[in-house]
C-alpha cells in the first residue's frame, strides 16, 4: 500500500470525513460511522462519529476479523450484514469502499448500526404476542350451503339409517332435528330437506306445525 499522496485522493477522503461527521449527527448515538484509509496498514481509522458504540477512536486500526471479512468479500460494498462488539453488542452494518484509478480499494465508509433495543423490543413483541395452541384445530365455515348440507348429514346420521329406508317417524325425527338447529331458517332449505326425504315442502310445514302445536300443548299441561 502506497502512502497518501494523490491530491484526488485526498479530496475525496476530506468529502468522506464530513460526511463521517454528518451521518453521525444524523443518525445519532446508535450509530458509528467510521472511515477507513485502507493504505494506513498501523492506522486505518482517520475519522469516526459515535466512538462510544465500539470504543474505538482516530488512529486505531482495522482489526483482523473486519479485514478478512473485506478480503473475502473481494472489498464489494456489502450493506445490511451483521457484527459484533467485543462486549457482545450485535451491529447491523454496510461498508462502501472507496477505489483509485487501478481499482485497488483504498477506503472504506462504515456504518455501524446498535441493535440492542430493537433486539429487546422484538423479544418483549414476541412474548407480547405469544398465545397458547388450540387443544383441536376449528375451522369456521361461511358457507350456508354447506352448513346446512352438513346439517342434513348429521340429521340422517342421528337415525341410524340411510334416507332410502326412512319410514314416516324417522323423517319426522330429521324434521325436528334440523328445526332444533335452524337448519330451517336458511334460503331454500326446505325445497333441499323435502326433495332428500321424498315428500313436498308443505308436507314439512305440516309436520313442524303439528310439532310446535304437540310443543306448545306440552308446555300449557304443566301450568
């Protein structure tokens, strides 16, 4: 690495350490930004904003891990990829490196990310938010059609026979049983009941008139 000597290159290192300073103040104290000069083999750091993050300062030097990380990443500008302080501190990084004419990387802009509160509000979210698992797996259904052909299935069921064999009681006991459950308030219900159990929708009127008035007679012999 040759010292710094291209006045170009020393233009464009002034520009970086304002905006060192600059991206500090406006990123606050959660963030340090810091700039390397890359050809300062002893010395890499020459400017850095919010030092206090990691504790280093002007003059100190790129350490190991961050320059193998550099090397293997071939010094392309990485963004959003993680580190550590050496008190454990996890970071949120990108680093912008900086190229001369031959495109040997001379530079590097580092921003420096603290995630330790994000990190702690993320915890808190998910106990916040952490419920207990259902006992059984429910499902609600919003389809009336299929309420109600469920319905006429559990009816049928209830039996113990097919609808084939129902005699005159047992199409009665499915008639009260899809009564008891609404089936009976859904939209064209009874065209649907009456064509499963063979019979006309007003032979269901009938049957559901008789049962209410049996229910009603039921009710006024106690009093």
């Amino acid at each position: 690495m040759s010292p710094l000597s291209d006045k170009e290159d020393q233009r464009i290192f002034d520009l970086l350490t304002r905006l060192t300073k600059t991206l500090g103040e406006l990123l606050g104290q959660s963030t340090e930004v810091v700039l390397h000069d890359l050809r300062r083999a002893d010395s890499t750091i020459v400017a850095i904003s919010n030092p206090q993050l990691t504790g280093r300062k002007i003059g100190d030097t790129l350490d190991n891990l961050g320059l193998h990380l550099f090397e293997s990443h071939n010094f392309d500008d990485m963004a959003n990829y993680e580190t550590r302080t050496k008190t454990g501190k996890v970071l949120r990084s990108c680093s912008v490196f900086v190229r001369d004419d031959e495109g040997t990387a001379i530079g590097a802009l580092c921003v420096n990310q603290d995630m330790s509160a994000l990190l702690k509000l993320r915890e808190w979210l998910d106990q916040a938010l952490e419920t207990n698992k259902p006992a059984e797996e429910t499902h609600t259904d919003n389809n009336v059609e299929d309420v109600l052909s469920q319905l006429i299935e559990d009816a049928i069921r209830s039996t113990g026979k097919s609808a084939a064999d129902f005699t005159r009681d047992d199409k009665i006991a499915v008639i009260s049983y899809l009564d008891a459950r609404g089936a009976f308030l859904i939209r064209y219900s009874m065209e649907k009941v009456a064509s499963l159990l063979g019979i006309s929708k007003f032979s269901i009127y009938n049957y559901l008139n008789d049962m209410r008035a049996d229910a009603i007679s039921a009710e006024t012999a106690k009093i």
